[in-house]
C-alpha cells in the first residue's frame, strides 16, 4: 500500500502535514531511509514514497496509525467522551423483565491539563494518559488488536476510569491519506467504548441492588401464585387419573355383561357366513303360510354382505316384506323403520347380533343423555372394529326397501327413509312394466329405424355429392379446353367460381362471364400438357368442391 505516514525529529508525520517533495524532511519509520512527499498531485491520493530504491517491505501503517493517533491527544490535549447508557433488568420466576430506570450519562469534550502516551501502570502498558487536576482517564487505541482481557478486568478492579477508541475502520480506506479524516475518526465518539465508569457503575451498583430487592418481593408473589396453579394442576391431573380409572372400570363392567356375544363376534368370518346360510335353507318360517313367495319373483333374493343376520332365506323375508307392502297400499307413508319391526316381528333376528344392537343402542341413549351430540352408532367401551362389526336390522331393511325403489317398486319422498308405493297390487306393478317395456322396446326401434334412415340419407348424399364433383370436374375441364383452343390458353380463373374464362372475355365485362360475380382473377396459361394431367389434378385437389360451395 502507499505511505501514508513519515518520520521525523521522533515523530509520526501524516503525508498532508509536510511541505512536498523532499523539503518534507522525513525517513521511513520502517527503514529509516529518506521519503518525498507527493501530496500535491491531482491524479494520486496524497502519500509518501522512498527517494531512492530500498528493499523496506515492512512498513505496518497502521502501527504508524496508532502512534500518530498518540501523538494527535499528546497535541490536542483533549478528547470526546462516548455516551454512557445503561438499563438495569432482572428476569423474574414467570420470565417477565422487571426494568429499573436508565443511567444515563451524556457525550462530553474533555480538556486535560496533560497528556502522557506509553503510560506504565501495573504491569501494563497504557496508550495514553490523561490528567485533569486530581482525575485522570485511560485511553486504549484499537487499531488491529484488542486491549487483553487481563488488563481491563485490573482496570474495572482498581475502579480507574478508561475509555478505548477503535479506528479499525480506517484499515486498508482511502481516508487513512487524509488527516481530518483521521482526527474526525478519532473525536468521533461513536468510535469510542466505555471500558470503565467509576460513577455511572457506582450508579448502576445501586440501581442494580435495589432492583434486586424489588425482585425478591415480586417473585415470592410469583413463586406463590406458581405454587396454587401448580397444586391446582395436580388436582385437576388426580381427578382426571380418578375420572380414567372409573371410565376403565365402568367400561370393563359392561364389556363382561355382553362377554359371550362378543367373544361371539370374534369368531363371524365368511366361513360361519356361508355355513350359516347352508344351515337356513332347511328353515321354514312360520309366515310362509300366508306368504307366497312365487307370487314376488322378480324382486326377492336381493343380496347384500349383512342380511346373513337374519335367520331365514333371503327371498322369504324379502317376499314378507312385499307382501307387507301391498298390503299397506298406495298414498301411505312407509317408513323404514316400521318395516324392520314388522320384519323382526315375524323373521327372527340372531340373538347374538340383537343383544349387541340393543347395548349398543343404550349406551348411545346413555351417552345422549350425559350431554353428547353425536348420532353415531357406537358403544364407547367398544372398539372401532367391534363398533363396525355389529350389524344394524335396520340397515339391512333399509338397503332392500332402496333396491325396490330401484326396480321402481316403490318411490322416496322428502325424507330418505320414508317411501310409497307406486301401485296396488304386484299385478299393477308388473301390467304397468311390461308396459314400460314394451313402450320402450318401441321406442328403441324407432330409434334404430330413424338411425338406419339417416345413415342412408348420408350415403345418399355422400355419393350425390361424388357424382356432382365429377360433373363439375369435367364442367371445368371444357372451360380449360375452350380457353386452350380458342384462346391460345390465355385465361383467367375466377376467385368465386374457379371456373377459368378466356382473358379477353373477362377484360371486356365488369362480372364473371360464367357466376356473373364481381370478383378477383388469377391469371393462368393453359398448355396441353396442364390439360393432359387436369383430370388427375381435379380429382386429387379441393377447386372442384369449392367451386360447388361458391356455384352450386
């Protein structure tokens, strides 16, 4: 880098502060070798270079920064004292901040009375040391190193004002080549550290013990009131240990009183399904001597993965259930839920399932009752599986009445569990189905038949259409012709139309001599080769169908 500062009589010179050229008078402090002063230039920052070649290549600037600094509150003999503010705090037992008020001393110009740089104290070193009557100050320079550690805790121990200005910021700057940067730098008291404040700490000390004292009496209310929330806690936890340990022990209680149809529960898979359907095939129930199960055909033996809970055959509850239906008529609400009771009237459900249906009925009740709002069928002391293994008669009725109104037997009204029948009897049903099906077997083949007429008449078309193109070709054709052999093949084709016309013909009328159509002509000289190959190219391009769209 370049030389900011030079040597002479014992002292730190800066580049600005000597006359130019070698009439400044000054060494290298690094080699001692003789400097000239270049700080008139225009081009170049202000700066020293050796007068002749040297080999010096420790020259440290900001080792010479650190002196000259010395040296500048040597001559001065003053300074700036930075501010000094300090809020004393204690974090309390709930961690809230208790905050005493600010210390807070302002910044100062300070005059001594001396300076004295290297100052030896202790064991140590001080950079300078200012003296005002009876009171002195300690004032560490922080170019590239910090002050030790061991020496301001001695400086805080023997109670001794000190400050530490730091003029790291002028390292490797270009405001190192100017000296009111430098002397701005150094009085700046944003630059400036209270290393130790003997009256402020004095202050701070008191504050902080009373701030202490204050703490203590806030954080026995604290610790009291954390106290009664912790006790509250252990409460509410012990009752809730007692409310747990009653729910397990109710909820044991009611599980052994059901313990046969749930260990039951646990052995249904599709083995016991299918040799439990085996089994009711040789049953015959009782309602069977009032109930015709052929009568129903059609619409019994509906099948579903839980109807196995009721112990007869499928199509002889099912048949029950029409027979029922029919009975009650048409215009009446049917509800779902008086069908089950009917079915379970007369086609008995198995024991084990409807045991667990009615606990689990009554524990919802129960539940309802205590204040829940849930319409879930669940029994709390049960699990998820078993909840979801206990089969509901109402839902198995409730899927076949669906697959009725399905098969148009029946229709839903506005609630979805109520229905009505849509005819009398099951020979209404079944006269006005087959009247249905034959009104839409009718329809169908009207459909086809109107289907099979329009592909014909797009065929038809189709093939009008190929015949039209291949008049129009040979229409065009001629025209070529006529044009070539009356013409000597000089034409012009029509944007409309696309027929071509002979030149003159076109020149001497306003409209073309074929469509009649004010219009746009293309130029085109017919040969006899463009007539030789004009089938093919009609043919295989899009001016014959064109011209039928534009000139029918």
């Amino acid at each position: 880098m370049l030389i900011p500062f030079g040597l002479k009589n014992g002292k730190i010179y800066h580049v600005k502060n000597v006359l130019n050229g070698l009439a400044c008078d000054c060494i290298c402090p690094s080699c001692g070798k003789q400097l000239i002063a270049k700080n008139k230039g225009l081009l170049k920052r202000p700066h020293f270079a050796h007068a002749i070649d040297t080999d010096c290549f420790d020259y440290e600037a900001m080792t010479y920064l650190h002196k000259y600094a010395q040296q500048l509150l040597e001559s001065e003999q003053c300074i700036v004292l930075p501010e000094f503010s300090y809020t004393p705090e204690i974090i309390l037992l709930d961690n809230t901040v208790l905050s005493g008020k600010e210390i807070k001393y302002p910044t100062t110009k300070v005059w001594f009375d001396s300076v004295q740089n290297e100052y030896s104290w202790q064991k140590y070193r001080i950079d300078s040391h200012g003296r005002l009557k009876h009171r002195s100050l300690f004032i560490e320079i922080t170019v590239t190193h910090e002050c030790e550690a061991e020496k301001l805790a001695a400086i805080k121990k023997e109670n001794q004002p000190a400050i530490e200005i730091v003029l790291t910021s002028l390292h490797n700057s270009d405001r190192l080549y100017q000296d009111k940067e430098i002397r701005k730098a150094l009085f700046n008291p944003t630059n400036a550290n209270w290393i130790h404040h003997p009256k402020a700490m004095e202050k701070v000390n008191k504050a902080q013990a009373e701030l202490k004292l204050e703490s203590e009496n806030r954080n026995r209310a604290i610790q009291y009131r954390l106290d009664a929330e912790e006790s509250r806690r252990q409460q509410l936890y012990e009752r809730e240990q007692i409310k747990e340990h009653n729910i397990e022990n109710a909820k044991q209680r009611f599980r052994a009183e059901i313990k046969d149809e749930l260990d039951w529960l646990d052995t249904v898979d599709s083995n016991w399904i299918f040799q439990n359907e085996q089994q009711k095939q040789n049953v015959t129930p009782d309602f069977l001597k009032w109930v015709s199960v052929e009568k129903y055909s059609g619409l019994i033996s509906f099948r579903t993965d839980i109807d196995w809970i009721i112990e007869c055959r499928r199509e002889h509850w099912q048949a029950l259930v029409v027979a029922h239906l029919y009975r009650i008529g048409v215009n009446q609400d049917i509800k779902a839920f008086d069908i089950k009771r009917f079915v379970q009237k007369h086609a008995p459900i198995n024991s084990n399932m409807l045991r667990l249906n009615i606990a689990q009925y009554q524990a919802r009740q129960k539940a309802k009752a205590n204040g829940s709002q849930t319409n879930k069928r669940i029994a709390w002391y049960l699990t998820i599986e078993e909840n979801h293994k206990i089969i509901s008669p109402f839902k198995v009725v409730l899927d076949y009445l669906q697959y009725l109104v399905i098969n148009d037997v029946m229709v839903t009204t506005i609630a979805p569990t109520v229905f009505q029948l849509r005819d009398q009897s099951i020979e209404d049903f079944r006269h006005r189905i087959q009247k249905r099906n034959e009104e839409a077997a009718k329809l169908r083949e009207e459909r086809l038949h109107k289907e099979r007429e329009e592909e014909l008449f797009v065929e038809r078309k189709r093939q009008l259409s190929a015949q039209l193109k291949q008049k129009r070709i040979q229409e065009m054709i001629q025209a070529d012709e006529f044009v070539f052999n009356h013409y000597g093949g000089h034409g012009l084709r029509c944007n409309s139309c696309l027929f071509t016309s002979p030149k003159d013909s076109v020149l001497l009328s306003s409209n073309c001599p074929v469509c009649n159509q004010k219009t746009d002509y293309q130029e085109i000289f017919i040969t006899q080769d463009y007539l030789d190959t004009a089938i093919h190219r009609y043919q295989c391009g899009v001016l014959p169908l064109r011209s039928l769209e534009r000139y029918p």
